[in-house]
C-alpha cells in the first residue's frame, strides 16, 4: 500500500511538474486593458497552434489505424482464414436495379414485353372429322382389315 501511494504522489508531482514547464501561470494582476487584449489574442494562437497539431496527430492515428486493418486483413487471406461477412437482403425496386445495372437513372419505367421476340405458333394439322358410318362401310370386310393392317406398319 505503502509503494502504491508513493507512486500516486511520484505521478502527481510529476504531473505538475510537467504543466508548470509548459503553461506558466498567467500574471493578470495589474495588467491595463491593452496588455489582457494582447495576452488573449496570443493565448488563442497559442490554442490553434496546439488545435492543428492534435488534428494532424488524429488524421495520422486514423490513417495507421487504416493502414493496419489493411496490413491484418491481407494477412488473413494468405493464410485462407477468411470470414465471410453475414449478408443481409436487401429489397430493391425494378427501376432501382435497372438503374444500377445500365449505370444511370431510368426516367421511364421500361416495358419488358415490348422488347420479347414474338414467336408465331405452328398450328397442329387436325384431321376433319369424317362421318362414321361411312368409315365403317369402308373398313367392311377383308379390305378394312388389310387398310388397318397396311396402316399400322
């Protein structure tokens, strides 16, 4: 406890340290209102200064951070562990699709049916249907059965 205490204090102190040789303390006490104006605008350089280095150190933390989740997933492909991200379905109109595929908006709804190729149906040769009692007097007898027989072949 004893040892966790003094390195509180070690800490604390150098902390002060630290602040008293970068910020002096501010002698305000007897200033006129010319010398506050001019300790303030310096004081607001002072601010942007320190305002565009922390900006620039953010920007470069965020590009390593980039350049490290590049670096880490190169890394997983080469060794072939790669997790495929879980996919969600996504509902998109016809015009929208139609859209991402030509690469621009459609204006007009397009009409599918008028760009189909028309096919012409062949019509099956139906055979007339002939009164049956004629048939029946021709199929009469040896001749009928020979007709059937020379058909069937």
């Amino acid at each position: 406890m004893a040892m966790l205490e003094s390195e509180k204090q070690l800490r604390k102190d150098e902390r002060e340290r630290t602040l008293a040789e970068k910020v002096p303390g501010l002698k305000m006490s007897g200033l006129s209102l010319q010398d506050l104006q001019t300790l303030c605008k310096e004081l607001h350089q002072k601010i942007d200064v320190v305002d565009e280095d922390r900006y620039d150190i953010a920007a470069k933390v965020t590009k390593n951070d980039r350049e490290i989740q590049d670096l880490s997933q190169k890394i997983f492909e080469l060794k072939g562990k790669m997790k495929r991200p879980a996919l969600r379905r996504v509902r998109v109109s016809a015009d929208a699709m139609l859209g991402a595929l030509l690469g621009c908006k459609v204006k007009e709804s397009v009409d599918f049916k008028a760009n189909l190729k028309t096919v012409k149906k062949e019509e099956e040769k139906k055979e007339e249907v002939t009164d049956w009692r004629k048939n029946v007097d021709a199929m009469s007898g040896m001749e009928g059965r020979k007709k059937l027989f020379d058909a069937g072949q």
